[in-house]
C-alpha cells in the first residue's frame, strides 16, 4: 500500500467507529405528528360576550375572521338561514342580500347588522349568528414557525395555552428541539421572546412552564440536529459447526474441522431531520479444531449515513463495508457462512462531502469531493490455483474524485437538462497510477406523463495505466424511458460509452400485490476496486443487512470491461415467500501484449421461506454457478467449473428473544480439471439472544 492510502486507513478505519457512537446522543421524547384539527367554536348573539378569564387574555372578545365557518339562522325564516364560510377576502354571499362583510365582526354585530338589512324584506327579523369552526382573524392567530415543522396557524381562543397549541397540531415533532422553543410577542411596538420548553412541557416533566399565549404571538419551534428516532438492536449468537472438508480440497487432501463460534452483533439506526444513519455489524470469533491457525476473526460491517451539516449548503455522504470475500473465483467456496476458507477480508470506505447552491432561477449546482478507500487482505498461497499474471493481483486502492453538476432549476418542466464534469486519480500498490476524466452532458424531454426521450453526449479520458483499458474517446447514447404505472418502469439507452459501442437497459414491474420482477443489462469499463466503491449503499434505506454483494469475478488489479445481465422475480404463494434470481456476466480483461482474454459467469440462485406454524419457519437456498475461464486469464490451461450449493435450516422462535436454528449446507464443484473437484458437507446448530 502506498503511504498515502496508509495514512488515510486510520481515518477510515474511526468513520467506522464513528457508525457505532451515533447510539451515545441524547433523545427527545416525542409525540406522533397529526397535522388535522377541528376546534368546536360557538358564539351566539343571544349570549354573554365570551372573554378570556386568563390573564394573558383579559378582555378578549372573539372576533370573525376568513374561513370561519357560520351558522345563521333567521327565525321562521329558513330560506335565508344555513350554513356559510367566510371567504378570504372576508365575505360571506347571503341570499336576497349578497355579499356581506363579516371578517372583523363579532357575532353581535354581524347579526345586528343583518337584522337591519333584512328589515327592507321582513318584518322584525330575528337573527342568530353561531361560530361552528372557528380560525379568526389573521391578526389574532397563532403562528407556528421553525425548521422542525411546516408553518401553520391555530385559532386563538380563551384560555389558550402553549400545551393547548400542542394538544391542537399533535404534539412536537420528533425532529423538534423541543426545549430551546420560544414565544414571539409583539407588545408596544417592540418584539420580546419569551423561552420555552416546550419538551418538558409534552413529557408532564414541567407543566408548570405552561405559558398563556395572546393573540398573535408567534410560536417558533427550532430544529434539532440529533434529535429524532433512534434505534438500538444488539444481538448475541453461539454456534457449533461441523465440516468435512474445511479447506474445500479434492477427494485425498480433505480435512474435518468443527467450528466454535461467539458472534457479538448490533444494528444502530438514526433518523433526524439533519442525519440518517444506519450500520449493521458483527464479528465472528472462531475456533477451529485440526487447524494451525486455531483462532480467527471474520468481520462483517454495512454502514452509510447522510446528514446535513450546514442547512441548504453542506452536506456530506459516507459509507463502508467490511466483510470477508472470495477475491479468487477458481478458488471454492462453502455453502455456510462458518466456514470462511478462501476468503479475505475486504474493506470499502467512501467520505464524499459537497455543497449545493442555486444559480439563480435557471439551474442549481453541486460541488462534491469524494474519496474512496479499498484494503484488500493477503491471501495465503493456493498450491491447487497458480497466481495470476504478474501486475494483476488486486492492491490497495485509494480513489479522489471531483464532480462539478449543474442541473436545470424546475424539474416538472418537460425539457430538463444536466451537465456534469468529473475527475478521478487512482493511488494503487506498487501499480501505475490511473486517472479519469469525463465531461457528460444529458437532456431529457417528456412526450407524456409516462414516457420521456433521453439523450448523452460528452468525452470520457480514461488512463488504465501500463497494463490495461485506455479510453479517449467521445460519449454519445440515446434512448427512453417509459413508466406506464407507478409500479412499472423500462428504461433503454445505446451507443457509444468507455470508446466502446454498448446498449444498456433496466425493466421493473410488479405483478399483482405480491410479486416483482425486475431485468437489467449493463456495459462498464472500470477498477474492479472502482466497483466495490459503487456497491457501497449510497443512503441508509439502501442497508441489507449483513449482505455485501458478491464479487462475480476474481479480484484483479487492471481496468476490465464488464458485461452483464440479470433477472429477479420475488413474492409470495399464500404463505411461502420466494426469491429467484439468474445472472451472466463476461469479464473482459486486456492484457500487456494488447490481446484480450475473459472470465464468463452464469449463475442461478433460488430461495423460499416457509413459516410451518407461528415458532417454526423453515428456509432453503440452492445455487448453481457455472465459470469459464480463459487460460490467459487465469495463468494457467483453460478450465470450466459448476459449483452448486445448497442450504437448509429450522428456526425456532417461541422463546421471547432466543432464537435455535438448525442447518445443513453441501457445497460441490465439478470442474474440466480433476484436480479441482471438491465436495463439502457442514452441518450446524446457533442460539441468537436479542438484547
């Protein structure tokens, strides 16, 4: 590793840390937000004046404001009675006497008043005016403000308190800094701010702090960075395994092993306005019997976080992964996750901060940095699988990146626009290092609701160094994408991309409510490290637990073109649910001479879920992978291999936080060479105790 990627694995290595303090921050209570009301709000002619008894409100009467709405009755006179709503302008359109002004008015005087225009019809009307649905004047009412919440008013009444505004809007929202709330009131011509805890006041902590509120004032509720919801599930799990061939050798070179193992897990989630965060993470520490290497420790990690540092301007993405991975696909690989041979630990570390700002009406523009750190753990010599060629076992890679994107303002408008330029320097081990650059442009333009034009062009530099893919060439692909329904969306673009003709598209659609299936077809040139860094989630909601994506080839050091195709259907039959998922994939390597070889992949995967009654659930998984391998990609003569593998297991869960699983995994491989041929058999028992 360079010095350079040495000196940041201390800094990627604390933002994995970081994930696990997110748990430390305090919490507000909070209330679930309910933003409806309706506040029954009657006043008669017939009746007292309603006055506020409180002190804050001495003397208050009510007076009628826009969108009060109005029971008039004129007695024995039904056609002229009803129900009426002040409109905006502070009118209401009466029969025989048209537009009224009402806003401003008490009831009294309302009704007084129509008794006098109504006297030209009637003789002595008698008319009652009643308030059903009160909002009041503009003047009068309560405004709430701040980040935490949508503005909004409530109606001033008698006696209104700040408990009795809480009551009203649903409470504080989670995202609230409840505690630094305050009262803006506007008295003698001068603005006073009064402090209040509003949080105290929700919780019954300190009902005390209740503070009447007058007419007009202004209720500012702040924002608060951390508050929000939080979420803390740690986890503990012991299992025993058995394999028969715990290094996955060929019939004669076999060895059994049974496997101890202490999993420790905890999954940490966050949710404020300001900051999303989620990280799942376990360790496995394991015992090996009939092994040298005794101990060892297998560590998965899947974390991203997003947050907004500076309101509107500086925000900052991140994300990593850790886990171990077959680096080498001519090597086996078990059916259970126990059994970790020929595997390496892999880990993905991304920090990209940027900023936004708006250029005036006509566009917005982000400005982002991003760095990307890939370690990748020494593999011990395979005497079954050669190296590969000298200059291709993957390194260490640190990735930097600029990205400039400037974007068309109003994205309902049919014709939308994005013109992004970007450049990348790649510091590898003891490698040459590589370079990208790309200015792109892209133009949208919507037909109709459901189908929209789509068009790219640009230049893509791209310097894979002295051993690999170099790209200088111009961009250029069209195409549409067509969403017929919400649930149904086909996207299909071609022509030239990495200085390669290439056709790209994705199909998603559900079938019903229970099933969805889902096509793709993609063509890149890039680092193998380059697409760990994308496999990274890119917003929390993206988190799988404990699932990195698999490497479909073996792990190399040189840019390589990647082709490839997939399919999905998923859902459920009654109770049974069921996942299926098929794959091609062709790994196009250059090598020094300028010649090119490839690596294919075509693989199957099935798996269902069947709960038998409320504590049992059994699970079953089968794979079936088929490589080719050319012999100039893998420094040796030309072979294909068919691995399959296979899962069973019970779970029980009528404990109130254990769970027992039962499993057998079988793992084969049926290889053009012999000497490849292995099969493996492991069986296993794991207790999980939720915390």
């Amino acid at each position: 590793m360079s010095a350079k990627a040495a000196h940041y694995t201390a800094l990627y290595g604390s933002t994995a840390l970081a994930f696990g303090l997110l748990a430390s921050f305090p919490q507000t209570a909070v209330f679930a937000a309910d933003t409806s009301f309706t506040i029954p709000f009657v006043l008669q002619s017939s009746s007292p004046e309603v006055v506020g008894s409180g002190p804050e409100s001495a003397g208050y009467i009510y007076e009628i404001g826009p969108e009060d709405e109005l029971a008039i009755v004129v007695r024995g006179e039904n056609d002229v009675s009803g129900d009426f709503q002040v409109r905006p302008d502070g009118r209401i359109a009466l029969p025989l006497l048209g537009d009224v002004e009402a806003a401003g008015r008490t009831t009294d005087d309302l009704a007084a008043h129509l008794e006098d225009a109504l006297a030209r019809y009637y003789t002595a009307p008698d008319v009652t005016v009643t308030v059903t649905q009160a909002s009041g004047t503009y003047d009068d009412r309560i405004r709430i403000i701040g980040n935490a919440l949508p503005p909004r008013t409530v109606p001033y009444r008698s006696d209104l308190t700040a408990l009795s505004v809480l009551t009203t809007i649903g409470g504080v929202p989670k995202t609230a800094a409840a505690n630094k709330a305050a009262i803006i009131r506007r008295e003698n011509g001068q603005e006073r701010r009064i402090p209040l805890r509003l949080g105290d006041i929700q919780s019954g902590k300190n009902l005390g702090a209740d503070t009447p509120l007058k007419p007009g004032d202004i209720l500012f509720i702040p924002e608060s960075f951390l508050a929000g919801e939080r979420s803390i599930e740690p986890s503990m799990t012991v299992s025993q395994s058995y394999s028969d061939n715990l290094n996955l050798r060929p019939s004669g070179f076999k060895e059994d092993s049974f496997i101890t193992e202490l999993v420790p897990a905890v999954r940490v989630a966050y949710d404020t306005a300001r900051l999303q965060a989620d990280l799942t993470a376990q360790l496995r520490l394991q015992y090996r019997t009939n092994t040298d290497d005794e101990l060892t420790i297998a560590p998965d990690m899947l974390g991203a976080a997003s947050t907004e540092l500076v309101e509107g301007l500086l925000f900052t993405d991140a994300a990593l992964s850790i886990s171990r991975q077959q680096t080498d696909t001519r090597r086996g690989q078990s059916a259970t996750v126990s059994n970790i041979a020929n595997t390496e630990v892999v880990q993905s570390y991304r920090l990209s901060p940027y900023v936004t700002n708006r250029l005036g009406d006509i566009a917005t523009m982000e400005t982002r940095y991003r760095t990307g750190l890939v370690l990748i753990g020494a593999s011990d010599p395979d005497p079954f699988n050669p190296t590969l060629l000298a200059g291709q076992e993957a390194t260490d890679t640190w990735e930097n990146t600029g990205i400039v994107t400037i974007r068309s303002q109003n994205q309902r408008q049919a014709l939308n626009w994005e013109l992004t330029g970007s450049y990348s320097y790649f510091d590898q081990s003891n490698q040459t290092d590589r370079e990208r650059t790309s200015i792109i442009a892209e133009a949208t333009y919507d037909l109709s609701e459901s189908f929209t034009l789509i068009a790219r062009g640009g230049y893509q530099k791209f310097n894979g160094g002295g051993s690999g893919r170099n790209v200088d060439d111009p961009l250029y692909m069209g195409g549409f994408r067509w969403t017929p329904s919400p649930r149904t969306r086909l996207e299909i673009t071609g022509g030239q991309r990495d200085g390669t003709k290439t056709v790209n598209g994705s199909f998603n659609t559900a079938i019903g409510q229970t099933f969805e299936v889902s096509l793709s077809y993609d063509e890149r040139v890039q680092l193998d490290q380059e697409r760990l860094l994308d496999a990274l989630p890119t917003t929390p909601g993206e988190i799988d637990p404990l699932q990195p994506p698999g490497l479909p080839f073996s792990l190399r050091n040189t840019a390589t073109k990647t082709e490839s195709a997939s399919a999905r259907l998923s859902g459920r039959f009654g109770t049974t649910t069921i996942s299926m998922n098929g794959s091609w994939q062709r790994n196009e390597i250059e090598l020094a001479s300028g010649n090119t070889t490839d690596e294919k992949t075509l693989r199957g995967q099935i798996s269902l879920t069947q709960p038998i009654n409320r504590d049992l659930t059994f699970n079953a998984s089968g794979s079936i992978t088929d490589r080719d391998f050319s012999a100039e990609a893998i420094n040796s003569q030309a072979r294909d291999d068919t691995d399959y593998r296979g899962n069973a297991s019970l779970t029980y869960t009528g404990f109130q936080r254990l769970a027992l699983t039962l499993s057998y995994g079988i793992s084969t491989r049926d290889s053009s060479l012999d000497i490849q041929d292995f099969t493996e058999n492991s069986i296993s028992l794991s207790a999980t105790m939720r915390f």
